[in-house]
C-alpha cells in the first residue's frame, strides 16, 4: 500500500450499506417479533417445516437466494408485475430489491434469537398473568416481550451485521449500480478485481471496525442478560 487513503466513493457505498442495514433491520424487527411468537406458540400441523423454512438462509448459498428471489422478482412474475404496477418500476437491481433480499437472507439470524429470547422468560410469569385476567396477547405484549429486550437487541444486532457483510444475495439482486446497489462488499470486490488493493484495503477496514462494533455491542448485550437472569433465578 504505497499511497493508501479513503477513495472518495467509499463513503457513499459504506452510507448505502449501513441504510441498507437499518431498513433490513427494521423490517425484520417489524414481522420477527410476531413470527417468532407465533412458532413459539402455535400447534399447528407442519409448524417445524415453517421453522425449518424460515432457518433455511443459514446454510443456503447466498446465491441460490439471490437467484429464486430475483427469479420471483422478475416483472413477469406475480411478485414483480404488483410490484411494478404499484411502483412503476422494477423491483431487482433497486435498493427496495435489495432490503427485500436482505429481509430473506436475514430473517434466521433475528427471528431465532427473539424466539429463544421469549423462551427464556418464566412460565409462572406468563402463568401469573393469565391468573390476573390478561389475555395471551396482553401478556405477550406486556410481560414476554418487555422482558426479552436483550435478546431482541441481539437479534437486531446480528441482522444488522450480517446484512452489513452480504455479497451474494446483493449481488444477484442489486448488481454493482453506483449510489442505488453498489454496496460496500461489491465495491471492495470490485476494486479487488481491479488489483486496486489500496482502495480494498480501505473498504475492507472500515467494514472490519463496523462489524467489531456491533459483536462488541453484542456482547456487551449477552453479558448483561446473563447477569440479569442470574439474578431473577437467585
């Protein structure tokens, strides 16, 4: 690295990937919480299979997801031609197409620790509330989820980073458009391509010290829960 500095663009690609992050992140915020409950209480037939879907994107290629989402995307597809015909435009190779794909790829990495997070809260509690004349929900939403904040950080966290580091699925997706898809991983495989390591080297450490942030957070975020439950169980 003779003359390393910032490449002008990296900012753009790291702001683009850190919106991307936080959309995902709150979207999967928005349909984890209820689905998590909802596979934590539901005695439907099949139950394990939709768990078993919904954990999928942990061991599946990214690029087998990017490729069936961008297949469902296409304008030709049910999914697409909605979605053109409320947005007018296509939904692959736009950052909606991307938090979309995010959303998919992400979706494991929050929704099982907000499940093991509600788990963890005591079956009296829950009991205790049902005695008192609450509802399921009312209890859910007063006592378990209120309960399971730490274990929902955890889970935010961990999508935010893991959508931080995608490359497969937004590449699939969202392809290399600069300021619309071109996130911090494609630039830095980019200018890798191009034997450009100075600028690798920047993308690559910014990336390095945002995701060390978060697992810090996180860590910081089990610890304190571990103490917390030690002290309800003492």
């Amino acid at each position: 690295m003779d003359d390393w500095s910032f490449p002008p663009e990296l900012w753009e690609a790291i702001g683009l990937t850190l919106r991307l992050a936080l959309a995902s992140s709150l979207v999967l915020l928005v349909i984890g919480i209820p689905l998590a409950n909802w596979l934590n209480t539901s005695r439907m037939r099949g139950i394990v299979f939709v768990e078993t879907l919904v954990g999928l994107p942990i061991v599946l290629p990214p690029t087998v997801i990017g490729f069936y989402l961008l297949t469902a995307m296409a304008p030709q597809q049910p999914l697409g031609a909605a979605w053109v015909s409320v947005f007018g435009q296509p939904l692959p190779f736009s950052f909606a197409g991307l938090v979309a794909g995010s959303v998919v790829y992400s979706l494991p990495f929050a929704v099982q620790p907000f499940q093991a997070a509600f788990r963890g809260v005591g079956r009296e509690l829950v009991q205790s509330g049902l005695a008192l004349g609450l509802t399921r929900r009312q209890v859910f939403w007063s006592i378990v989820l209120p309960l399971s904040r730490h274990g929902i950080l955890t889970g935010v966290s961990l999508s935010f980073a893991h959508t931080m580091g995608e490359f497969g699925v937004v590449l699939m997706l969202g392809g290399n458009i600069p300021g619309q898809t071109r996130v911090a991983s494609i630039a830095l495989y980019d200018e890798a391509q191009k034997l450009n390591y100075d600028a690798a080297h920047a993308y690559a450490i910014v990336l390095l010290a945002i995701s060390f942030a978060i697992l810090v957070v996180i860590a910081l975020v089990q610890r304190r829960q571990h103490r917390h439950m030690n002290l309800v169980s003492n």
